[in-house]
C-alpha cells in the first residue's frame, strides 16, 4: 500500500513536472516591442489600399530580402508568396477595420485573424520604438510578424469610433537574442 | 570595362590571369555592367592568428584593393554599373572562438570576439564595408552566425543577378553563393528540416531565420567536425596554377585553365555537378536559365564548365584570400599567398591572382 502511494506520488510529480518543461518549451518568449530599421531595410509608410506602383516596389523590396541596397533578387520566391497578402491590403473592406487583423476582440487572447495565418504568425505587438518619429505614436500600431518582416499596420479612428487600418511599413526583423 | 577594372587594381598590385571563359552562354552580355567577386577572407583577431599556419594574405594589399574599386566605381560614368560581393568566410568565427569546437556551444564571450575581430582589422573592415563600395556579403561556414548581429543585416546566402531588375517575370542569369552546401552538407539536414527550409520559407532558402534553422548551423557545425583548422583550411598543400598569364596582356586568351566534364581532374571539377544540379532545380522551379555560379569555399580558385546532357554550366570558383598558390612566373615557379578575385561582365568571366607591387 505504501508502495503504491509512493509510486502515485512519483508519478503526480512527474505529471507537473512534464507540464511545466512543456509549457516552458512551447511558450516562446514575446516581444515586447518592435523597432524599424535603418532606412536601408525598411519600406514605408506607404497609404493604404496599395496602389498598382506600390504593389509593385514593395514586391521589388520583397524580393531584394528588404534591402534597399542590393540589386539582385535573394528571395525569388517572394512574389508567388506574398501575392494574395499584397491583394487583401489593396481591398478596402477588408481595411476599413482595422480588426480584421486579429480574432474577434471580445475573446481574452488577442491572436491574428485567420484571413492572415497563411503569412503571418502570433503574437500581435503593439509597441513600436521608431526613431525615425519625434515621438511615440497616439494610436498604436499593429504589428505582426511572417518570420523575416515585421508588418506595421497604423491604424486611425474614423468617425464612427472604429479603427481602419491607414498605412503600412515593413521592416526588416531584428534577432535580440542570440540562441544559446 | 575589364580594362577600366585592370587600370584601377594595377596601380596597387601585379595582376594575373588564373582563369578565363569568354563565352555567350554565361548569359551575362552587358558590357556596361560589372560584377567582381571577393572569395574567402577568415579574418581573425591579431592574438588568435598567432595559432595558425595560415592568415589573411595580404592586408595592407586587400584594403588598398577595395579602395581601388571604390574609386573605380566613383569614377564610372552614368551609363555604367558594378556590384562587388564578398564570397562568404569574411570573417573566421569557427577559429577565432574554440567554444564553437562543441555542438551547439556558444561562448558567453561571443560577440566580444567577433568584435576584437573587427576592431584588430580596422582598414580591411573599413573598405570592404564602405557604403560608397556596397559590398554585398554572403554567409559562409565560418561566419553562418553572423546572421544573428544586427549589424550584419545585409548578410545573405546567396544572390541571383536578374535579367532586368525592373520586371521580375525575365528571370535571373546567375547566382553567387559561398558554396558550402555542394559539400554534402545537404545530404546531412534531415528530411524534415530540409522540407521547412525549402518549402515554407520559399523555394530558395535565402535568410535563416533563427527560430526555426538554428537547426542548420549544428549541421554545419557537425560538417567541420573536429577540424582545427591548424595547418590549413582547405588546402592541405598549394593550389597549382601552371602557367599564369600577365593580365593586361594584348594577346589575351579568350579561354585559358579550363576544365571540362569529361577530361578535367576531379579536384579541378569538384562541385561542378552538384551546382549544376542546384541551378537546375532552381531553373525549374522560376522557369529561368541560370547557367553560371560563382562560389568560393574551396580556396582553389578554377573555373569548370559541364557542356554535356545538351545544357550549358559554368562553375567560376573565385578562390581565397588566404592559403597559398604556385604556379609559372616568367619561366620561374613560385609560391605566393592566395589573393584572388572573379570579375564578370560582357559574357567575360575572369579570376586573377593579385600580387602586391615591389617597393
């Protein structure tokens, strides 16, 4: 009987302790903050809906790996990737509220929407540290990540209280941590 | 503008033809367009050179060179471009820090190393990474986790030259990379690890993303195995080049130290098929006609060319900055540190060897 109590509380113990290590492992740190890059690696803001020409640049600097500077392509593959995200931003209803970028916000945890799973993933950052600015923004911008950018969306409250989403710039990612 | 090119690298250095293929199926014709191709360099820190055989050939000179094509590149006229590259293992990481003998280990002194790399090569660093120079960097075996700095932003694994830069639908014509992964590097990235490279990154892997390729740089990691580098790198004795051709000759030949699938060496044709194969796959998949790399990584600069299955490839490998070479100098062999560079324009592909000036 004993024994058996022993071995029950091996194994609760255990039980925690393989929750935690999982949740530790699964849980990645968050940012807290996004930062936009020197001029070379970033693009915009631009207004939206994208125009044709603003389709197009951005695609270029896509394609360059978000260097301003380089003349070849790095990333061939950008444009067939990113086509139907650059469609959605030049379609005004789905601008013209702003959440439309994350799940409904009567929900507790605040996730991106499901039209953008295909290219971005969470979390959702709301601080910008923009030195290109006197100072930090009013409203807060959106931003989310697809790995190598992150995607600012500024937002701006029209006159029936909700947000839309007004401009757009892309900033190459920075690595604040190198993996140990 | 080859001969702009030689007229600006003379007043520092004598310059000499390793190799050449002059041929319209590089598909790179303009001749108002200029590419010219730094190969590896392995920079370290002044205390860490101390441990090894072999160090960077040459600083003084290859400063000096970059220096040169910034005022060449100043001096063009409007009608006419360049880009210069730096082939990859610009800097030497693997030896400068022994925590990266074990895998997966990172010294918590790491980004002091990489910077006493930095600050105990100041003229090099200065010129290569001038802005007014633009060079475009590339991510090499030694120098992979140079991707993590912010400061290296501009790294990259690799470059296609497009057609035209304005309409991306006309495709690319080459590609430099460092080269590392005809190595058999990728028969060492499991399946899983390869389909997410491949597949949900694009079709080309071009920026690792830290978060999920941290993976890659064990492989690498694994692939220089317990290589201490002591004695050499990648040259256990010197390259041989034979006969070297004095660059600004007139009787230049149009193809010079060629070798050919089918009667070439294979230290002389390493590579040769595994690029072709890469360009293939990558021709498929963008519906475009790369017919020619440029790599470094091996330090034995030659260019190799696959005529055969009824499609073209041409392999430029641009050689080193480190390590040494002999070969034939007016009747006489001699052994010289390597100090190569590939240039490219007008369906021209050249590598030369750069000898610092007497006095």
């Amino acid at each position: 009987m004993r024994n058996k109590n022993r071995s029950l509380r091996f194994q609760t113990v255990f039980f925690i302790l393989l929750v935690i290590f999982i949740y530790s492992s699964c849980h990645k740190n968050r940012p807290i903050f996004v930062a936009v890059r020197e001029s070379d690696f970033r693009f915009g803001p631009i207004l939206l809906p994208l125009t044709d020409a603003a389709k197009k640049n951005l695609t270029l600097f896509l394609v360059k790996g978000g260097d301003h500077n380089v003349c070849d392509y790095v990333d061939p593959g950008a444009p067939k990737r990113y086509e139907g995200l650059l469609t959605l931003l030049s379609d005004d209803e789905f601008l013209n509220n702003a959440n439309n970028l994350k799940l409904d916000a009567e929900k507790k945890s605040v996730k991106i929407s499901r039209r953008l799973k295909k290219w971005f993933r969470d979390p959702i950052v709301y601080q910008i540290v923009d030195a290109t600015q006197k100072r930090p923004p009013l409203v807060n911008p959106i931003s989310i990540s697809d790995g190598t950018f992150w995607w600012v969306f500024y937002r701006a409250e029209d006159s029936s209280g909700t947000f839309r989403i007004e401009k757009l710039l892309v900033t190459l990612d920075i690595v604040n941590e190198v993996k140990r | 503008m080859h001969k702009q090119l030689l007229g600006y690298l003379s007043r520092v250095a004598d310059i000499y033809l390793v190799s050449r293929l002059k041929n319209q199926r590089l598909g790179f014709p303009s001749k108002n367009d200029i590419r010219i191709f730094f190969p590896d360099i392995h920079l370290l820190s002044r205390e860490r050179n101390k441990d090894f055989k072999y160090g960077t050939s040459y600083p003084d000179l290859l400063a000096k060179v970059a220096r040169e094509l910034k005022n060449f590149r100043n001096e063009m006229t409007d009608d006419k471009t360049s880009s210069i590259y730096q082939l990859g293992d610009f800097l030497d990481l693997w030896r400068e820090t022994p925590e990266y003998w074990s895998v997966g280990g990172t010294s918590d002194r790491w980004e002091a190393s990489v910077q006493q790399i930095l600050d105990d090569n100041v003229a090099i660093i200065n010129s290569l990474r001038d802005p007014d120079l633009g060079t475009k960097f590339i991510l090499g075996n030694h120098d992979y986790d140079l991707h993590w700095l912010p400061s290296f932003a501009e790294w990259r694994l690799r470059y296609y030259f497009p057609l035209d830069q304005s309409d991306l639908s006309k495709g690319a014509s080459a590609v430099a990379l460092h080269g590392d992964i005809f190595s058999g590097l990728e028969k060492k990235i499991p399946d899983w690890l390869q389909y997410l490279a491949v597949n949900l990154f694009g079709p080309a892997v071009t920026k690792p993303k830290p978060r999920d390729l941290g993976e890659l740089r064990d492989v690498i990691i694994k692939d220089h195995s317990k290589s201490l580098y002591t004695d050499y790198i990648q040259q256990p004795a010197p390259s041989d080049f034979k006969d070297l051709f004095p660059a600004q000759s007139r009787s230049l030949p149009g193809r010079y130290n060629v070798s050919e699938k089918g009667t070439g060496n294979e230290k002389e044709l390493e590579y040769l098929k595994e690029a072709k194969d890469f360009c293939s796959g990558i021709n498929e998949d963008f519906k475009w006609n790369i017919q020619l790399a440029f790599i470094g990584h091996t330090h034995n600069a030659r260019i190799a060319v696959d005529e055969t299955e009824g499609q073209f490839f041409a392999l430029v490998d641009c050689g080193a900055w480190i390590e040494q070479c002999k070969g034939l100098l007016e009747d006489q062999e001699k052994v010289m540190d390597c100090a190569q560079i590939g240039v490219l324009s007008d369906n021209d592909a050249r590598i030369y060897q750069l000898v610092p000036k007497e006095g």
